[in-house]
C-alpha cells in the first residue's frame, strides 16, 4: 500500500510535456469579452452576409431565422415577448450583446462545420443576423470597433437576483 502511494507521488511531482506555444495557443485563445475585447480585427456588412447564411445557415435557420420548428432554434423574431405567455428567446429578443453573437457564430457555426468562416465572413453573417432582428441596417459596416457600440434591445433586460441566499454582484 505505501509502496503504491510513493509511486502516486511521484508521478504527481514529476510533470510530463511542456508548456504550450504561442503558435499553439493562438488558434484557441478566440474569446471575446462582452465590451469587445478579444475581436480580431475585421469587417463586413448584412449585405455581404446574405450570400453566406443563405449557403451555410439557412437550412437550419430558415430564410429570415424563424428556424425549424422542434429540430433548430429560431435566431430572429420574438422581441418584446420575454415577459409574455409564450416567451421566444432569440438573438433580437434575448442576447444582450452583439459582440457574444459574433463570439458563439465564430465557435460554433454553421453547427455542422463549426470554424470554417472567416473572420470577415463572421461580421458579415453576424451582421446579417442582426439585420434579420431589425438591430443593424443591410450597409452598415460592422467591425472589431463598431460591433461593441451595437444596442442590443434585452440589453438591460437582465436583473440581479433578489433572493436573499443569492449574493450575485453587479
Ligand atoms: C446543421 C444545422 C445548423 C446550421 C447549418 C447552422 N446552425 Fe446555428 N444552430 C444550430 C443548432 C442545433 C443550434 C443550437 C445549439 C445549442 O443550443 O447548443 C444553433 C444555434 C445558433 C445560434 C444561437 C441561438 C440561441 O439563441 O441560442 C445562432 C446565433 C446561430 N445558430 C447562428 C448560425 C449561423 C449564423 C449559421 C451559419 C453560419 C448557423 N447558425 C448554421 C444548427 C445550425
């Protein structure tokens, strides 16, 4: 028994492999904060958009983003309907910010080839996907520095819980 901790120990004190390359880490390290920090340079309009997410999105997504209902979630629509009876959370009604759409469309759409679109080609369906929402007009160039100034309409729709044992901080 001691015998098979000291092999334990000292498995755990001596650390195989090295630390990862910058080369390496790059291709991974593709997050982008709420305020835009992390957006890789680049740009594109809804213009531009429509060609791609009517080849890469819209089979699942639907010509306007009404999506497939029961098999893949709308992504456009719904704003105004959070406090009602039949509540839809889209990009337009429920994400608060634009620059978390680009995020999630860059590492994980189109769901099937996930990081296959360029990072230009991310703005424009990005933007066309804003435009579907009615948020952005079909030209407006959208970019690493104008995409953080995009109002999203649930932008303050998110409260801090009130529940006494909840100690959420803003
Ligand atoms: C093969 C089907 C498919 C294709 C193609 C596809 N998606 Fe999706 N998409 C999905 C599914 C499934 C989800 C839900 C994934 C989950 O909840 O984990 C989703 C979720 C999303 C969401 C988040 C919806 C929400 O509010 O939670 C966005 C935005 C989105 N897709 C955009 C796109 C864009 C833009 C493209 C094209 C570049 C695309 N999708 C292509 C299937 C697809």
């Amino acid at each position: 028994m001691f015998k098979v901790l000291l092999l334990c120990a000292a498995a755990f004190a001596q650390p195989k492999g090295r630390p990862a390359s910058p080369a390496e880490i790059a291709p991974r390290d593709i997050t982008v904060f709420a305020d835009g920090r992390g957006l890789p340079p680049g740009k594109g309009r809804a213009s531009e958009g429509a060609a791609i997410y009517k080849s890469k999105c819209a089979e699942c997504h639907n010509d306007r983003g009404e999506g497939r209902e029961g098999q893949y979630p709308p992504i456009a629509g719904g704003i105004g309907s959070l406090t009602s009876t039949k509540p839809r959370k889209t990009v337009g009604s429920y994400w608060p910010y634009a620059t978390t759409v680009f995020d999630y469309i860059r590492r994980a759409m189109p769901f099937d080839h996930p990081r296959t679109l360029s990072t230009n080609e991310v703005y424009a369906v990005t933007a066309f996907v804003l435009h579907l929402n009615g948020i952005t007009a079909l030209d407006e160039e959208l970019s690493e520095k104008t995409l953080p100034k995009v109002a999203m309409p649930n932008r303050d729709g998110f409260v801090p819980d009130k529940r006494p044992d909840i100690r959420s901080k803003r």
